[in-house]
C-alpha cells in the first residue's frame, strides 16, 4: 500500500458553539463548523467573495477542549484528516457527509478580544506530547 497524504489544515471561524456528546465507551466527541473564506476577481474585475464551511469532528480529551473553550465566532486553526461517512436516510438512500477528523486546534482569539491585547496561542493535539526539553534518541554518530 503507499504512503499517500491525508491531511487538511483551515483557518477558520465558528459557526455556532460546539455540539458535545459522549459515546457509549464514555469517549467525549465534539463536533462544530468553520467559515474558511476566499476572494478572487471575476471576469469584470470585481471582487468575489466565497465562503466554505468545514465539518470538524473531535474526539476525547481534543473533544473536551473544544467544547470548554471555543465559541460562536473563535478563530481556530485547525488540522487533520478528511472522513467521508456513509449513512442511510429515513428513505433508505445512501447518504453522505464529508468532515476533518480532528488532529490538532490552535485557537487564535486574543485572550480578551475586547481588550485588544496581543493574540493567545493555546496548540492541542490529540497526540501525546512529548515533554519539553527531551530530545529524542539522538546518535552523534552521522555517516557524513
């Protein structure tokens, strides 16, 4: 099988806040929408602006993080893998919803927007961190 690359990264704002639930197993999952924005020019050279929204899933402690802390309106950075899932209708027809499977989320709001103070960066990442300062298995022995 190759090694292909299934990674989205958006900067985006939300929709509305959070929806939390919890899975049978306990597992927290938190699922919300981003407004990413583009503009180009048309063919008159007038400015076209478009807006896509992106489905985001959030799963576990990434999930609880979310659900705390971001709002209707928070600018988030946002980082993960794209997931189409197939579900049937009350009809019986194959239905289907694209969304990132959430990896990591920066937040990017100041710390008190109305205060205007310089911007806060909290980085989450449903990844273990390693501690700050450890290095990795590190060989000084370099064949060049």
């Amino acid at each position: 099988m190759s090694k292909d690359l299934n990674q989205c990264n958006f900067i985006g704002r939300l929709s509305k806040p959070p929806e939390s639930r919890f899975l049978p197993s306990g597992e927290a999952v938190a699922n919300f929408s981003i407004a990413v924005g583009d503009d180009y020019k048309d063919k008159q050279g007038q400015k076209v602006e478009q807006t896509e929204w992106v489905n985001i899933s959030a799963f576990g402690k990434l999930a609880e993080i979310c659900s705390e802390y971001l709002k209707k309106g928070s600018k988030v950075y946002v980082s993960g893998k794209m997931n189409t899932r197939k579900w049937q209708d009350q009809n019986g027809q194959d239905r289907y919803s694209t969304g990132i499977k959430l990896k990591e989320m920066i937040m990017l709001d100041s710390k008190d927007s109305n205060q205007g103070e310089p911007a806060q960066r909290n980085n989450f990442s449903s990844a273990p961190q390693q501690p700050s300062g450890v290095i990795d298995d590190f060989s000084d022995d370099i064949p060049f």
